[in-house]
C-alpha cells in the first residue's frame, strides 16, 4: 500500500531533521514507525518525529529511552498522549501539499535564488533575524538534499527558506518573510521549489499566517501535527 500525502510529508521532514544533526556530527537513526536521535540536544529540534498513524505513545517512550528534560516529540499524526509521561504539548501546526505538475505560481516581485557560500548564508541568517537558524552550517550549502533559497529585492536578502529534498517530495521549512507580505513570498517560494524538483510534491507545515498564505498559493491542507516537549522536572 503506497503512503498517504501525510507519511510522505513527515518522512521529508524527519529525513530534515536528520540532515541538520548529521551537519553536526550527531545523526539519527530511523526505525519502524519513527526517526529517532537521542544525542543531540539543537534547539527547536525533536528528538523523535513519527512517521506511522500506528507508532503508539509506548513505542515513542521506548524508542526514547530514560526521559531528558528539553526532548521534544514530533506527532506527526496528532494521535499521541503522551501527557501521562510528562509531556506537554508545545504547538500544533497544519501539514501543507502542493502537488507535482501543477502550474507554478507568478512567482511574485522578488528575484529568489539559491545560496551558494557561506557568506551568502550568513546574510541569509542575518535577515531570517531567528535564533533558530543558528544551527544551520555552510556544510548544508554542500548537501544535494538541500538547497536554501533566498528572496531578494536589489540584491539584499529579505526573504527566505529551507528546501530538502527526498525521494518522494520537496520540503519547505524555516520559512522567513521579514517585512514583506507572505503570500508574496509563498507565492515566489514555491515557484522556486517548483524549479528545483518539478517532479515532486511540496510538503511542509505551516500555522497562522504562512498557512493562509501556502494555502491561497495553491498548497492543501492535509492534516494535523503536535509537538510535545517535556519541560524540566518532567
């Protein structure tokens, strides 16, 4: 039986996930029903993404081995409680899906390309103005799986995002608008995505404005998800 839009999605992400901590010398490990990483300790980061509707709480507590306070759970389904364990859940957030072969949006008024250096990269994580992007290493520019993408006006970054790619979708993650206005930049975003692998859905997930946003571009919304963290003491 071929996965649904939702597995495909969250395997793209966990294999992301992956991607950054092995740019850190800290790779994780996929097991059935999971991705899990139990070393690395890089914030906003989940130790364990689920990637099966049937992964229970127990196998998540399993997998995980002795509670760390700070670990964080990606429930890639929404269908854990993991509640009776400590956790608390941290946000919830939609699932996105454009299908491969669809017309590319306008594209929109800024000029986007891919970073290429490492100086280009610290520009783009000057204008992301996110601590989160700390973890991101010029070894990534390296990577095939990844691309970053820049949204410029006049050669200045002002918008931005992370691409993976994996076999069966391209990701979209660490979405930045700066002061621009979002359906601008989903709109040249996926055009940019579009290009670099036409052959494969766009996958991500978004809350708020960047979903309205994805949405209004021609993205789907597929499905709910659940970050769960257990706060110090849990």
């Amino acid at each position: 039986m071929s996965e649904g839009p939702v597995a495909v999605a969250a395997r793209n992400n966990a294999e992301w996930c992956d991607l950054v901590c092995r740019g850190h010398g800290l790779p994780g490990e996929f097991g059935p029903g999971f991705w899990v990483n139990r070393r690395h300790r890089l914030a906003y980061y989940p130790s364990l993404v689920t990637l099966s509707p049937q992964t229970s709480a127990e196998d998540v507590l399993r997998a995980l081995g002795a509670p760390v306070p700070g670990t964080g759970v990606k429930d890639s389904f929404a269908t854990l409680d993991l509640g009776p364990a400590g956790y608390e859940p941290l946000f919830e957030a939609t699932w996105i899906h454009r299908p491969a072969g669809r017309d590319r949006p306008a594209g929109g008024p800024l000029s986007w390309q891919e970073v290429t250096s490492a100086e280009e990269l610290d520009a783009w994580r000057s204008a992301c103005a996110d601590e989160a992007a700390d973890v991101f290493l010029p070894s990534l520019l390296e990577s095939p799986e990844c691309r970053v993408v820049a949204g410029r006006v006049r050669g200045r970054v002002v918008a931005g995002a992370m691409v993976n790619l994996s076999e069966r979708a391209v990701g979209v993650s660490n979405v930045f608008c700066g002061e621009r206005d979002p359906d601008e930049v989903w709109s040249g975003l996926l055009d940019a995505a579009a290009r670099i692998a036409p052959d494969r859905p766009v996958v991500g997930y978004e809350r708020d404005d960047a979903l309205r946003a994805a949405i209004h571009n021609g993205c789907r919304p597929i499905g709910p998800l659940r970050v769960w963290v257990l706060p110090a003491g849990g």
